[in-house]
C-alpha cells in the first residue's frame, strides 16, 4: 500500500516535470524555472518523522489525510488517533450526496527541545457556501517523546495573562470566549502561539488566526517581541515577466470552430463515476459532444474511460486532485492540485488538457495569476442545473431545458444515475431546438477574443 502510493507520487513528479519540459509554450525555460524555485511557494514544513497517508475514496466521500510518524511513540499515538477520529466524525456526520476531506500538517522542530504538529483541515459537504476549517496542536519533548501542555511552560497567572493577550489584540467579545480559546497552542522560538479558528471566534473572513506572545511577555510584562511570520508569495515582478511572455506567445491558438447559429456545451464534473460509461454510450448514440472535468482523484477507478472519451471526440479538463476550494490553498498545494490532474490526463490520454474547472467555481487574483503561470484558463458555467442536489432526472431536464439559450457552458455531475437518467431527453429536445453539441474549448473558440490563460469564462460571451 506504501509503495503504491510511494511509487504513484514518483510516477505523478516524473510527469508533471515531463509535462513542464515537453511543454510547447515559449517561456518554457522560465516556467519551470519559476516552478522549482523553492522560494516561490508555501510549502508544508515537515521536521518531524515522514508522511502517513490515509487515503479514501468511497464513492461520494473522498478523503485524504496525511499525518506523521516518527520516533516518539506517544506523538504518533495522538496524531494518528486524531487523524481517525476526524475522519470519523465527518465520515458519521455527512449527510448530503458527496463530502471531502482533506487533513495535511506541519512538523517544527522548536529549540531543538521541542517537536511540534500543527494539523490543518477542511472539510466539505455539497450544499456547504464554503468548505469547514479545523486545526489541532501537539507539542512533545523531544528527547523524552512525553506530550506537553501548556501548564509545562506557564503558571496559571501566565495562562491567565495570555488569555486577556490574545482578547486584547483580536478585540475579542468577551462573552464569545470559552474554556477553548487557549485549546490550540504550539510552543515556538521564544514563546507560545494560539491558533484561532477559521470563524470560531471572530468571523471567517479573517482567515485562521496566529497570535504570538512572547514568555517574557507573559512571565515579567515586557514588550511581546516575537518572530511575526511573514507568507511567502510569489514575487510579483516574476510574475509580471511571465505574464509578458504568456501573453505575446500562449495565447490559445487553435483553428476557429465551425459557426453554428445555436451551440451549447455540457459538462460533467466529479467522474469519471459509476455511472460515466453509460452516460458516454448515450453521448455516443446521439452522436453529441461533450467535456468531463475529472477528478484527479477518482480516475483510477476507472481510467480506460479516459481513453475512450478522447477516442469518441469529448474533451477533458481538470477538476483539480482533490477537490478542495482553489483559494484556500498554498501555492504550491494549488499547482500539484492542477499540475497533477493535467498529468494524470496526459499520461492516458497523451492529451495535454488546458482548461481547468476550479472546485466550487472558486477563483480569486491569485488563483487566477498562477493559472496564467501554468497556462491554464478556469471554466465555469452559467447554467447550473442543481443535480447533485435535486438527484432527479425531470428536474435536471427541466433546470436545462429553461434555460437554454445560444453559447451557455451546462453544469452537470457524472457520479449522479439521476443526472445521465436526463441526458437522452436532454438531447432530444435541445436537438429539437435547432441546437448544436460542442465541446468547451470549440465554444470558446467562437468567441470574439482570444482565449487567455489565467482567465475564466462562463459562457461564448
Ligand atoms: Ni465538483
């Protein structure tokens, strides 16, 4: 089970630099420059042990949980039990169609006396507005591997002092604060760090929230002088060269597509699903078109589709790996996401996919920037047919057949009977209508404009 997974990120790494070599576009040196410039990116900071993987996928719920193990029994003991825990908790609560989980961590070093894991969550649920954030702490000593809390660094005035600290400086309500508030603390260089949760105390748009307060601080008063941990972001001015050369060179060139006077593009998200062959038969009877944006994740569970879409003329795009939310995640976890999944497309169907469905259609500036660094554009759509939602095939019909008008990008899920239950009246009546099946990237081709990377589109228009 190791190996595979050991060899399956091997194999994924050799593609994605293959990828990034073989890649036609101009800047290419500058690319792949950029991408291994350790600099550039956020990467997860691992001093502790190696990497454990819990890696689910069952049907609608997909997990994946690294935790570390290492040589202090009583550490691994804790982070691998909380691992299970959550996964758990969130595999009992989920009570919607599809749920993912994704668990990830860092390990520091402290001192040289001190190890400490800092877990990072999200958890989604379709329906969600946005996915759930959660962390957890544990700090152990290093050399006699017992776990600490944090009545070993402070007294109970200390404690104090550092609760009204951390109320002060997050002018926090007082009656909002609970026992929990000091709950998640790592020890640092020099003094103690609470982590806030996403939306627990003050409300989600602040992120989570890291507060440092120094032990002299806290034991004598004095001024709370403390390392300030500053994210690493891409240099801009990098970016701004990169931009240069994409836009006077990787502009997406293909041959116009054939002027229809009714076009219209479905696509299907998630899969490829159990339901996905039967869908493509469909597609395949009807003679139509369409675009799957798989999931890095779920392909191998059925991966001799992939081949067969590209053979019977449907395009494919990315869904990311792990279908987290785009702008929660690092630099770095955000190119493996697309990165990875274009590999994983290429290495079966030797087609080098440049459109990429962000998870929840979620986008923001830098998101879009570090598409336009890998030369991807974002589809969205701009008929929603609620499938995964409804899960009934005369409500998807209908949610389509409504709105349809010339050049809209139809959102559909492959991983739903319900929703390939649609399709064959879906194109009867649309077929009736006058209207034309056309893959993404042949809708877009009929745009006025060129086709650039980095930006999102919903529709011809
Ligand atoms: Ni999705």
């Amino acid at each position: 089970m190791k190996n595979s997974i050991r060899n399956k990120i091997s194999y994924v790494f050799l593609a994605l630099v293959l990828i990034i070599l073989m890649s036609s576009c101009s800047n290419k040196e500058e690319l792949s420059e950029f991408l291994k410039s350790e600099n550039s990116f956020e990467s997860p900071v691992r001093e502790y042990g190696s990497e454990e993987v819990i890696n689910i996928n069952a049907g609608n719920f997909l997990a994946y949980i690294v935790y570390p193990k290492g040589d202090l029994n009583e550490l691994d003991k804790v982070c691998k039990n909380w691992a299970n825990e959550t996964l758990e908790k969130y595999r009992n609560e989920m009570d919607s169609t599809g749920a993912n989980l994704v668990i990830s961590y860092n390990s520091h070093i402290v001192e040289d006396k001190y190890v400490v894991v800092g877990f990072h969550g999200e958890y989604y649920e379709e329906g969600y507005a946005h996915p759930v954030s959660f962390v957890s702490s544990f700090n152990a000593n290093r050399s006699t591997g017992e776990l600490l809390s944090i009545s070993d660094f402070l007294t109970d005035e200390e404690i104090d002092r550092l609760k009204e600290y951390v109320i002060k400086e997050k002018k926090l309500e007082k009656e909002n604060v609970d026992e929990d508030i000091l709950s998640n603390w790592r020890v640092a260089e020099g003094g103690i760090e609470i982590i806030l949760e996403k939306g627990k105390y003050l409300p989600e748009s602040e992120g989570t929230i890291k507060i440092f307060a120094s032990f002299d601080m806290l034991k004598n008063g004095k001024e709370n002088v403390g390392k300030n941990e500053k994210k690493k972001t891409i240099d801009t001015k990098e970016l701004e060269n990169i931009d240069k050369a994409i836009d006077k060179s990787q502009e997406v060139t293909k041959e116009k597509t054939q002027k229809y006077d009714k076009v219209i593009a479905l696509t299907f998200d998630d899969g490829p699903g159990s339901s996905t062959a039967r869908l493509l038969d469909i597609l395949k009877k009807n003679n139509v078109k369409a675009t799957f944006f798989v999931l890095g994740s779920q392909i191998d569970s059925q991966s001799d589709l992939l081949p067969r879409m590209i053979k019977e003329g449907h395009e494919i795009g990315g869904h990311s790996w792990t279908h987290r939310s785009f702008v929660y995640l690092s630099d770095e976890e955000l190119i493996k996401e697309i990165m990875q999944t274009r590999a994983k497309i290429s290495s079966l169907t030797g087609v080098d996919t440049l459109i990429v469905r962000p998870p929840y259609g979620a986008v923001d500036d830098r998101v879009q920037k570090i598409g336009k660094t890998l030369g991807v554009h974002f589809v969205n759509w701009d008929v929603d047919t609620l499938d995964w939602k409804t899960r009934d095939a005369q409500s998807t019909y209908k949610a389509i057949i409504n709105e349809a008008k010339h050049g809209n990008i139809v959102l559909c899920h492959d991983i739903h009977s319900s929703t390939v239950d649609a399709m064959e009246n879906v194109i009867k009546t649309l077929l009736d209508k006058g209207y034309h099946f056309v893959t993404v990237s042949e809708l877009l081709n009929m745009r006025e404009d060129k086709v650039k990377p980095g930006e999102v589109y919903f529709n011809l228009y």
